[in-house]
C-alpha cells in the first residue's frame, strides 16, 4: 500500500477518494519512566531507547491507518500527517496519531 504526505501520486491516477482514515497509538508515561530507570545509551540528549518506542508508536498508528483503508477498499493514503500530542493533565500520556485520505488509484 503507498502511503504519502503528498496530495496526489506522480504517475498515477486517483479514480476514488473513500474518505480520512485514522490511526492512533498512546503510550503511558509508565512506559518512559522504565526506560529511562534503566537508560545508559543518553550520548548528546539523545535516547535510543526512548527514539525506539516512539517509532514504534508511529508505526501502529500507520498500520492502524492502513487497515482502515484496506477496508474501505483503498490501495493508498495521501496528504498524510502524523501528530505527536501530550494528554492528561500532567502529560502523563503521549499519542501519536497518523491521518489521511483513502484513494484508489490506477
């Protein structure tokens, strides 16, 4: 499946917009406290550890994304836009979130 952060496709074209899609991931601040008790690979202010779930964050919100395409019957996601927020009144919950548009191209 193309997922792109472009509106359109060079090359190809869109004969169905099915509508935004969605997908999100939320990791509780638990999860950073245990990373960051047992952290030792901080070089530069940079946490491999912490760069790890954050990708992986991402990654379920795509693939959360994606599946709600394949079942509208799309074969790509455009002007796609991922979304990194803070929730609860402390900051104790971060959400990623990946949105687009559902199309069927040719």
């Amino acid at each position: 499946m193309l997922i792109t952060t472009t509106p359109t496709v060079e090359g190809k074209k869109i004969v169905k917009y099915l509508g935004l899609v969605t997908g999100e991931a939320i990791l509780g601040a638990n999860i950073f406290k245990d990373l960051f008790a047992g952290i030792r690979d901080i070089v530069g202010g940079r946490s491999a550890a912490y760069e790890r779930e954050l990708k992986k964050a991402k990654e379920i919100a795509v693939q959360e994304m994606m599946e709600e395409c394949r079942s509208l019957g799309g074969n790509a996601v455009i002007a796609v836009d991922l979304d990194y927020e803070t929730i609860g009144q402390t900051s104790s919950m971060l959400m990623v979130s990946a949105s687009g548009t559902a199309v069927v191209i040719e």
